[in-house]
C-alpha cells in the first residue's frame, strides 16, 4: 500500500471519527421521568444541573401524579418513576407480570407533608387524630379544635397523587369527605388556601413559602414539631416520609451515572436548597 493510499484512509476515518462523535452530541442519551407533583421541582433541578454538566445526556421531567408515574413505568413509557409512596403489591405485580421484575426502589429525598393554613387563623397546633378528624368529615367547625366558629375548608389532592394516598392511610385512616375539594398540584393547594380564610390543605415542604405552617403533634401529650431538617432527621416530626425514584431493572450507563449523581453530595445539596431533606 502506498503513501497516498494510507493518507485518503486515515483522512477517512478521520472523517468518520469526527462524525460519529458529532453524531454523539447532536443526539445525546434521553432519560424520561414521570411521576409525583410533589417531587417535580425537585426533579427539574436535579436534570437542570445534572445537563450543564453532561451535555450528552436530555432528561425529561413531567409531573402528573405517583400513581401517572408508576403506571407509566409498568407501560415502558418512562425510564425513571418519582414516586411519593412506596409503590403497592399490586403495582409490583403487574411489573413482574410484564417485565419479570420486582422494580428497583431508590430513596431519594425526605419530606414532611406540612399541613397548609391561612396566615388570620388562630389555630397553630394539630394533633394527628384532630387531622384525621378534620379530613374524615368527623370534625367540620374550627371551634372543635381552639378557632373561630366558622366550617372548615377541607383542600387536598387527587387520587392519583402519593401524597393524597401517604395522608390517606398515615394520617386519615379512613375516606376523605366528601366536601374535601382535591387539585391538581400542591401549588393549587396553597394557592386555595391562601383565599380561604377557613381552609387547611396538606403537601410537600418545599411548597409552603407564603403561607400559614401547621405544627403537628402525634398526640395531645406530645410536643408540635413543624417540619424541619432538624425534626425530620430525628423522625420527630409525626407525618415523614421517604420520596423514591423507580426503575424496571438495576440502573446502568446513563440513568446509573443519572441516579448516582443524584445520591452524591452535590446532589443532596440540591435536595436541602429545594426545601426537602437529604437521605446522606
């Protein structure tokens, strides 16, 4: 083989190096995740960062509901699950049932589902059983509970949130009434009570910027805790819960680097700036 030959050769494969890794950056990795409202600003912040600092790899982040999320895990229609609860037997089944596996659980974050108030009202401390009252259709007048004699405004979320589900069997332990208004995010939720005077709502921590916070206490002898870094790392806080991400089978390549990044120190970092808690 002479000279000229071996040039037009290595001028080809160089041709074609710079193409493929053109190729490469032109149509990076795209990891999906769908799942819990409570977890979506959370979410965006994580693939915010996690992109500038890995160009090649698009994550997509919606929101719709825990239950949106794990449906859309069981269909193949996304990579990651955020989820608010801990996936049902159910659920696990019909995951086994299509993909012969149980899932993969990965604790994520901690948060306290704060229970929401208006700034005017007098009440500043409830029991888990007033809540479960209150929710239940058991206590309806806020005078039962040290307020003003006026009914209360029940608000909360839709069936297929985490957190409508974690509340319901942690908090309530029974149905919800039937006057208990649900909607579509915790943002909603905050924003109905913030004009209501007389309402309570219940979400995520990191929403509760701007309005009235509720302490809580487990009984009528313990102590009312908010929800804080402090109470929630002591597990003093009676309504705490873990927040997960989901995947079909043990993670590799992207969504692996994705979710270890996640777990890292600087991921957790933006766990505490969102306003949920670190699980390290």
């Amino acid at each position: 083989m002479n000279l000229i030959k071996i040039k037009r050769i290595a001028a080809i494969l160089s041709i074609i190096g710079i193409s493929v890794i053109s190729f490469a950056f032109m149509n990076p990795v795209k990891i999906t995740v769908k799942g819990s409202d409570t977890m979506v600003i959370l979410a965006q912040k994580w693939a915010e960062v996690f992109m500038k600092k890995n160009p090649n790899i698009s994550i997509q982040v919606t929101g719709g509901g825990s239950g949106v999320g794990v449906s859309a895990l069981i269909n193949g229609s996304t990579d990651i699950c955020n989820s608010s609860r801990k996936m049902s037997q159910t659920e696990i089944d019909k995951l086994k049932a299509r993909y012969n596996t149980l899932g993969i659980e990965i604790p994520c974050a901690k948060d306290g589902i704060t229970v929401y108030l208006h700034p005017t009202n007098k009440v500043k401390e409830l029991t888990i059983k007033q809540l479960s009252d209150i929710y239940s259709g058991r206590i309806t007048n806020w005078k039962s509970v040290g307020g003003v004699d006026a009914e209360i405004k029940l608000y909360g979320r839709e069936n297929s949130s985490g957190t409508y589900v974690f509340f319901k069997d942690n908090v309530v332990k029974a149905d919800y009434a039937a006057n208990c208004q649900t909607l579509p995010g915790t943002a909603a939720v905050v924003n109905a009570v913030k004009k209501d005077i007389n309402g309570i709502g219940y979400g995520g921590a990191a929403y509760s910027t701007g309005i009235e916070i509720c302490k809580v206490k487990k009984d009528a002898k313990s102590i009312a805790y908010a929800a804080t870094a402090e109470t929630i790392k002591s597990n003093q806080y009676p309504i705490t819960r873990y927040l997960y991400m989901y995947v079909r089978n043990r993670p590799s390549g992207a969504i692996k680097t994705y979710i270890d990044w996640i777990l890292s120190s600087e991921g957790q970092a933006l766990v505490t700036q969102v306003g949920y808690f670190p699980v390290r």
